[in-house]
C-alpha cells in the first residue's frame, strides 16, 4: 500500500488509520492500558498488562 501510493494516499491513510486501532484494540484486550496520542490515530501504552 505505501509504495508510492499505488491505490492512492486516501487509502494509504484509511489503512494506516484501521490497523492502528486494531493494534490497540489487541493490545487492550491482552491487559494494556492504551491512549490515544495526538490527533492522529496514534496510540500510547501507558500501562503494561496486569499479570
């Protein structure tokens, strides 16, 4: 997808954006406290998984 934007930077985006949160979302559900992080849709672990 990011090489040169083959399918455009819309779709560059909405991809970087919908594994974003997956990545959070599987983080959340493993224990991890997570914020987001700037305006983007960045994310922060601010608290590692209770054990």
């Amino acid at each position: 997808m990011a090489v040169e934007f083959v399918h455009g930077y819309d779709a560059y985006v909405g991809v970087q954006e919908t594994m974003n949160y997956a990545v959070a979302d599987v983080l959340v559900a493993m224990g991890f406290a997570v914020e987001g992080f700037g305006q983007a849709s960045a994310h922060i672990v601010t608290r590692g998984a209770a054990k």
